[in-house]
C-alpha cells in the first residue's frame, strides 16, 4: 500500500507541476512584455479552464496595448502639430514695437492653450503716425487662432492705404465677413492711430472693451469710452464711429482683451474692470514694462497661480515729447 501510494503520489505531482510550470512560464512572458505568448494545455481539466482564461485575458491585454500605443501616436501627432502651430503664431506677433520719438511702446500677449486667439500689432503709416491694435477672436485654441491670423492679416494689408480709423475697421470688416460670415465667427478689436508729432490720437472700437487712459503726473483718468460697434465678421457694411483726442505729455492708454478682466480667482469672481484701473493707476509711475509687470502680477495673484481661462493680451501706448526714439539693437557678432 505504501508503494502504491508513492507511485500515485509521484504521478499526481507531474501532472501537477506541468500545468504549474506552464502557468509560471506564461506569468514570466507577460511580465517580460510578451504579450503574443499563449499557454498550450492538451488537458480537460480545472487547469484547461485556466488556461483558456490566461489566454482570453491575454487577447484583451494585447488589443488595450495596441490601442494604447495608437492613442498615444496619435496624441504624439497632435502635441507636435500644436507646438509648430504655437511657433507659427509667435512669429506673428511683432518681435519688438517700432522705435518712434516721443513714443513708449509694449506689448505681451499669453495664450490659455497652446495656441490662442488674441493678437496685438503695430504698423508705421504715412506723415509718422503709428497705428496700434489688439484683437480678439471668439473661441479659443487653434480655430481661434486661425481667425486671429486672418484678420490680422487683412488690416495689416488694408492699413497700407493709409484710412482713417472708423473706414479701416469698416474695410476690414467686410473683408473679413465675405471670408468667415457663414461660421458666425467673429473678432472684437481696438484700433488706434496716433500721431507722435502733435499728441492726436484717433481710436475706435469693433464690438471691444474700451482702453483706459492714466497720467502719472496730474492723477488724471478715464476710460476711451466711444460707440462700440459690431464686433469683425458678424454683419456686413457695418459702420464704425471713431474719436479724436489730445494726448498730454505722459498720457499711458492700457489697451487689453478680457481675458484679462475675465480673470477668475478659485470663487470664481473676475478680476474686472475696476481692479485694473486701481493697479494702472497705483503702477502708473513705472516704465511700460514695469507696469506691465504689475498687472501681469495682479492677474496671477487674483487667479491664486491657475492658469488663465481665456488669452491675456496688453498693449501700453505711452506718449512723452521728451522720450527720444530707442536705440535700434546692437547686432551680433
């Protein structure tokens, strides 16, 4: 009885172990990244059951990789398409404001995403007057920034002919319609011209929020409030209305877009209007980038550090008779 029982012994224990070793070689393969590998059991038994079950697990493991490795070549594509679409669009925007006499130029423009629809510009007209603009493009993201680039492009081809603010707009905005009219897309936009000779600056507004204009030396300041009109691209022949002002000796005019007043803090409340004309006012004795700095620093402290929901773009437009035009930039050697 006793050899019997070793003999019985030692055969359940071989076909034990077999299907035993199996299992561990299929568990090694898997964990090595062999996801191909399938067990072989010639048994009608538990461990066919098992076996059948590994290998279904195995096939399902194997599609997720494969979708995986898809999904993420695909995510690939897409972050590389961004990145140069992001290139692209910094390029758009001026390297460096136009050196003018009595003039102090600057611009920052931060995109929510990758890519974003606000955009900002300078452009030299006849008799040395200096246009300025800011734009922005409903929506966000890339199909933002393709209405940005467009329109921009389109003012910067009309400014050549050297139009009054209001006929500008009006050129541009029927341009612009006969192209995006059909997507209900549109862009709002500030435009204005100044002339560095006499201090006259002519500005209007598509459908913008109104600039805001501070002198550091007499405490004197408002809003450029004027007849805001349809915003680019949303009715055809709409008309513009424009206003003419003298500018004194120091006179700062902060144009922004509001994602810069849209700012939200964790409760969600907006930095507004009103936070930004007391930081303009507080910074107003700064340089242009300093103030620049300072709203920028009042933006981010409100948002408690998150990142913004909507682009953030600032011009600051300071008139000086005094400020001589910047040197132009020491090349490289």
């Amino acid at each position: 009885m006793f050899t019997l029982a070793m003999i019985t012994s030692i055969f359940l224990s071989r076909g034990l172990s077999k299907p035993l070793i199996e299992l561990a070689r299929g568990t090694k393969e898997f964990g090595a990244g062999n996801f191909n590998y399938r067990l072989r059991m010639k048994r009608k038994d538990e461990f066919s059951d098992l076996a059948q079950s590994f290998n279904t697990m195995a096939i399902s493991i194997q599609e997720y990789v494969h979708e995986l490795s898809q999904e993420t070549t695909r995510r690939e594509r897409l972050e590389s398409e961004f990145r140069i679409a992001a290139e692209l669009q910094q390029t758009l925007l001026p390297e460096a404001p136009p050196r003018v006499e009595g003039v102090e130029l600057l611009g920052w423009s931060q995109p929510s995403k990758d890519v974003g629809g606000d955009f900002y510009d300078y452009f030299e007209l006849p008799n040395g007057k200096i246009g300025i603009v800011l734009g922005d493009a409903t929506g966000k993201g890339l199909s933002a920034a393709l209405l940005s680039t467009q329109c921009s492009s389109i003012l910067r081809t009309l400014s050549s002919q050297n139009l009054p603010p209001a006929e500008l707009l009006y050129q541009t905005n029927n341009e612009f319609f006969s192209r995006v009219g059909a997507t209900h897309r549109f862009v709002t936009l500030f435009l204005l011209v100044l002339d560095p000779e006499t201090g006259m600056a002519t500005y209007a507004s598509a459908g913008h929020p109104p600039a805001f204009l501070t002198n550091p030396d007499t405490k004197a300041s408002r809003w450029l409030e004027s007849e805001a009109g349809y915003p680019l691209g949303i009715v055809k022949d709409a008309t513009f209305s424009e206003v003419t002002v003298r500018l004194d000796p120091r006179d700062t005019i902060v144009i922004y877009s509001d994602g810069v007043t849209d700012a939200q803090d964790p409760n969600h409340q907006l930095f507004g209007e009103q936070r930004l004309e007391t930081v303009v006012k507080a910074a107003a004795k700064l340089a242009p980038s300093g103030l620049l700095e300072e709203i920028q620093s009042a933006a981010v402290h409100h948002m408690y550090g998150k990142d913004p929901i909507d682009d953030m773009t600032l011009v600051i437009v300071r008139f000086d008779p005094l400020v001589p035009a910047p040197a132009p930039p020491i090349p490289a050697r």
